[in-house]
C-alpha cells in the first residue's frame, strides 16, 4: 500500500499545480475534485449557481473519489487528492478514513497571498489554460475565501507547506506560464 497524499488551500494558491507537480514527482494518480464536478454535474449546473446544489454534489464526488483512491493505493500506488479541503472537518474525515484504510498520509497547505491569489483566479477565467475548470467571478471569490479554514498550529505540525508566488521560490512547475513570462521579461521572481 502507498502514501495518499492531501493538498489543501485557499483558491488560486497554486494546489492544482502543485498536485500536478507532487503526482509526476512520486508517480502517483491524481484525483481533482473540479474535474470530476466539471464533467459530472457541469452541463447540469443551475443559473445562477447554487452553494447548496455544489456542495451536495462535492459530496458525492467526494465519496465516489474516496472509493477509488483506496482502491487505487491499496495496489501500492501513491495517491494525490485535489480536493480543496476547505474545512478542517473535510481534512480530519478524509484522514481519518486513510487511518481506517491502513493507509498513510500526508497533508499539503498550498498557500499564496491573497492578491495573487485572486489576480490568479481573475487570470485564469480570461486564459481558461490548462487548471481553468470553471468561472469565478470576484462575487463567488469572495464567498468562497470565507468559507476557507486554514490550518491550526495542531495541523501544522504535520503538514508540508507549500507557498507560491513571488516572495516564496519554488520548483518551476509551481509558477504559472503567466509568472514564468514575467520572471523571464524583468528577472523578478
């Protein structure tokens, strides 16, 4: 059996990247949460969107994602959840779900200011590349920042953390097209 890994973070800090990077890194399969939604429930989604028909559907994605990750780490392959994990209720089920699978794991805090973390978001509705899964506008940003729970100094004693962005040097894959441009016109990181 093998590691299954958590990454968690507020939006546009980079976790779908970083999961990306982390699965090619320890040959894992990686599971993402805004896929699933996307080609499940996306042709389906109301007008305007509603924070009650998302979240019963995140649940049963999380579910059928759930099955599937054991499945897959209980044939010894590593595992990268790209589920957002946006409460620490979210982060302590899917744990403790690892524990009664006998499986590892290991939590990943993806983290960036929240200018970028917006601009990111902002970006990527108008780039629509390759981590674009559907459009947020700066109303639902702003709703969803406040629905993020970031680690207490408990969980942090066992999470890798991970910040993007300018003030935090990382591995290349971590930085958008966008940022790596940047860097290479004004050699700023």
């Amino acid at each position: 059996m093998s590691e299954v890994h958590l990454v968690f973070g507020p939006q546009g800090a980079g976790k779908t990247t970083y999961a990306r990077t982390l699965a090619a890194a320890c040959g894992a399969t990686r599971l993402s949460i805004d896929e699933w939604m996307i080609q499940l429930y996306g042709p389906d989604s109301p007008t305007p969107l509603q924070w009650a028909w998302v979240m019963e559907r995140v649940k049963r994605c999380e579910q059928r994602i759930w099955m599937t990750a054991e499945d897959i780490a209980k044939t010894g392959l590593a595992v990268v959840l790209d589920l957002g994990f946006t409460k620490k209720a979210s982060r302590a089920k899917f744990l403790g779900l690892c524990e009664l699978a006998s499986l590892p794991a290991k939590l990943h805090y993806v983290t960036a200011a929240p200018g970028l973390r917006r601009a990111r978001v902002l970006a990527r509705n108008t780039e629509k590349g390759e981590t674009f899964a559907l459009e947020i506008t700066p109303a639902i940003f702003e709703f969803v920042e406040l629905q993020f729970e970031p680690p207490d100094a408990v969980e942090l004693r066992s999470t890798t953390v991970v910040r993007t962005g300018r003030d935090a040097p990382l591995p290349l894959g971590m930085f958008s097209e966008r940022e790596i441009d940047e860097f290479k016109r004004t050699g700023r990181p």
